[in-house]
C-alpha cells in the first residue's frame, strides 16, 4: 500500500479531528512514556497539502526507522527509541493551532516537528512558544515566520532571499535584453513572501514589475491571470505556490500559448509529480530553487552519514531519489537528535540552548541558526528541468549544465 493511501485510510479510520500515534520500536514492546523520545508531528494529511504531507511523512519515517534500528537516541548513559505522534490538520491552519496545543497538552510530547508550510508554521509556533516546546520547522523559509522573536522555533532552510537572488541573477546575465518582469503569487504566507523577495531581486538588477498579483487559496482556475499575464508581455514569469497551483497554472499557460525567455516556478517543478503532471514539453526549461537535491555531497556525523547514504536508504525504502520536502523530513529528526544527544537530556531548556549553538554537520547541510532561528550556513541550488530531469544549474561547485532561454 503506498504511503499516500495508507495516510488517507488512516485518517478516515481515526476521525478527522483524531490524532494518529505511530510507534516504531525495536522488539516492538510497548514502553512507558519515560522510555521513549515523543515528537508531535501535525501534518496536513488530507486536503490540498496532502502530497506535501505524505512526503514529509516518508522523511520522518525513514529517520525514525533508522535511529530506532541503532537502538535509540543517545541520551546520556542510555538509548531511548523514538515516538512519533501524527495529527492530520486537513490542510487547514486553524485546525493546526489546535492540534499542535492538542499535541502538547494531551500527548505530552517532548519535541515538536512544525506543520507544512510557513503560514501553519507561523501559527502553530504561537503554541510551541507559550508552553516552552522547541518546534523545529521542516518547510518555513519566511523571515515573517522568525522575526516574532521567539525562542523556541528553529527552522532548517535559509531564508527565500537565497533562492531569489541566485535566479535574478541568472536570468540578468543570460538573458541581458530581459526587462519586464511578471509574477503571480498564491495568497498565502510563504508564496507571497517569495513573491515578495523576487520583485526585490528583480528591482535591484534593474528590472521593471509589469504585472504582480495574487490568486486565492484553492482557486482551480487561472486563466484570467494567465491572460492578463501574457497581455503584459514579460520577459520573465515567476509564480509562486505549491505543487497543485503551479501544475494547473502551466498547463493554462499552455492553453493561452503564453510562454517567455525564462518562467520560474516554485516549488513544483523540483517534484517528479509536476513534471509528470505538466508533460516534459511543458516542464522543459523552467527553473525553480529548493534546499536540497540528491546531487549534493555533504559527509555528516548523523545516523545517515552522508548525502549519498541518506539517497541510498531512501531509495531502498520508497523506490525513488528523495526531494526536498522529502529530505527536510528526515533533516529536522537529524538536527533535533544531535541537539538532544548534546544536551545528554531531554529537557527542553538544555536542548533549546543546543539548537542555539547549531553547527550540525547533516546530509542536508551544516545547519546553524541565526539568532531569529532561521538557517544561515548553506547554499541552496537552483534548478532548471531539461529533456524532463531535474538539473542543478547553481551554485558553480555541483551545476550539472548550463541554464537554458526559453520556455515555450
């Protein structure tokens, strides 16, 4: 059964504002809550996130399965096995608030893993803060999210101006004649904040805005925008959202034969589901940007090892490469365990102050935190989708090819 079905048949089995508990142990005996390391984890199970969900879910299971087979997270003289606890919040930010305060109060957890997102993170951090739980945030990138100040949220991806400014740049040096500029955001949080972040790239090289507006959450038509859009003749088209958006906006892109010398979309196009979805024709040449990419070679000290390890047993386990919503999963496991093994505690003040001091060396990265708690210790890569793959095109130290002009 794959992962995606399972959840969903889960979470119908268990009521749609039930919690779901999931208990990976060695032996498989049953333990008192002293004995284990409990992690609450809201994650949108159904409703329009579920795919992003589901891949969080893999990347907690498989770091789960793995430091559980090594007996443990190392808590001073002894191992404790670790304990997830899953609530499916429907995709809707209210109902994480609740289950995340939900999470704390009935299910007692030690730790928490953040909801999908940077709008569900943002307010679900409210909770983790007044009852003092750190929350490592799997998928928030927005500055908005971290300038609460706010002592108790630490999140693994830099901020969205990283992935902005690397493409602006791109598109001014390949594309010199490039001027006019159009971008269409989804109303939320964290596409809005990047829609933001690129207009400001964008200014700065000298580019003029043509054409900015945003699209409601759950639209299911964007043909009007796209009209408007190709009226304002742009050299470059950026759109923000999640996978669902972005794969119903190029294929009515497609419809109108709207296409520029280069179309950023993110954070679709980094999934095989969106390329898949789209077509290759329509996929080929749009650049996008993310955190990760099995392409990346980092050695680490966590339970992987490597990059490569950490590509190697996903792909043993789920039969294809990992991408970045996939791999922040297994990340955020990987961050809070070394800050526990720290620590030599569970105690939150002791870890929280472990998180502080950062410098953990995972496949993911080396993650450390500035004092707002966002990453500030990597680069993440650009990518661009040529001949229907996935192609690393920045930073120079691990590009694949060449960025390409031109999608039709």
């Amino acid at each position: 059964m794959s992962v995606s079905r399972f959840l969903t048949r889960m979470a119908h089995a268990t009521g749609a504002a039930s919690l779901a508990a999931t208990l990976f142990l060695t032996g498989g005996a049953a333990l008192a809550a002293t004995d284990v390391v409990t992690i609450g984890a809201p994650l949108p199970v159904t409703g329009a996130l579920s795919p992003e969900g589901t891949k969080l879910r893999q990347g907690y299971d498989l770091w789960v399965e793995r430091v559980n087979a090594q007996g443990g997270i190392q808590v001073g003289n002894k191992r404790l096995p670790v304990k997830l606890v899953f609530a499916d919040y429907q995709s809707n930010t209210p109902r994480a608030v609740q289950l995340t305060e939900r999470l704390i109060t009935e299910d007692k957890v030690d730790f928490l893993f953040s909801p999908f997102g940077s709008g569900a993170t943002k307010a679900a951090s409210t909770v983790a803060e007044r009852y003092q739980v750190p929350m490592i945030a799997s998928s928030a990138s927005s500055n908005e999210v971290f300038d609460q100040g706010y002592k108790n949220l630490f999140g693994i991806y830099t901020d969205n101006s990283t992935l902005s400014e690397p493409l602006a740049e791109l598109v001014h040096d390949k594309i010199p004649n490039a001027k006019r500029v159009a971008i269409l955001a989804r109303n939320d949080l964290y596409p809005l904040s990047l829609a933001r972040e690129f207009e400001k790239s964008a200014v700065k090289r000298g580019l003029q805005i043509v054409y900015s507006q945003r699209y409601q959450i759950g639209s299911l038509d964007h043909s009007a925008e796209v009209t408007e859009i190709k009226a304002a003749r742009p050299d470059w088209i950026i759109v923000t959202g999640y996978i669902n958006d972005l794969i119903l906006v190029r294929k009515q892109m497609a419809d109108q034969k709207l296409g520029a010398p280069a179309v950023t979309m993110i954070n679709g196009p980094a999934y095989d589901e969106w390329i898949d979805a789209v077509g290759k024709p329509l996929a080929n040449n749009v650049t996008t940007a993310s955190w990760f990419h099995p392409v990346l070679a980092y050695q680490s000290t966590d339970v992987f090892g490597s990059t490569a390890a950490f590509v190697r047993a996903f792909q043993g386990k789920y039969h294809s490469l990992p991408d970045f919503t996939q791999a922040s999963g297994a990340g955020v496991g990987v961050v809070l365990q070394q800050a526990i093994e720290r620590a030599g505690t569970l105690d939150r003040e002791t870890v929280r102050e472990a998180l502080r001091k950062g410098g953990f060396k995972t496949f993911f990265g080396t993650i450390s935190f500035a004092p707002s708690g966002i990453a500030n210790s990597y680069t993440p890569p650009v990518f661009q989708v040529q001949g229907g793959q996935v192609r690393v095109i920045y930073p120079a130290n691990i590009r694949a090819t060449e960025f390409r002009v031109g999608v039709q």
